[in-house]
C-alpha cells in the first residue's frame, strides 16, 4: 500500500508509521527522510527528527 510522507510528501511503500507524540494521528515517514533525519511537525507543531 502506497502512503504519504509526512515530511516531504511522497508516495511510498518503504516508510514507517508510528503514532504522534502528541497524539493526534499519526506520522509516517519515507525511507529517505528517516535516513537523512529530515524533521516532521504534527498537526499541534511539535517537531521531530
């Protein structure tokens, strides 16, 4: 199944989804962004690695 990332957008199939620290819904986030640390913000504006 093909997802968003969080971060930059893209569609994928390699990502991980974990729920928001915060939270509301969850991140996922593509293999690239993980391995480069590219930041995500939730909904509520917390940011992460």
């Amino acid at each position: 199944m093909l997802k968003n990332c969080s971060t930059c957008g893209v569609q994928t199939r390699a990502y991980a989804e974990f729920p928001a620290p915060d939270g509301e819904g969850t991140i996922v986030r593509c293999k690239h962004c993980r391995q480069i640390s590219n930041p995500y913000r939730t909904p509520s504006g917390i940011v992460g690695p």
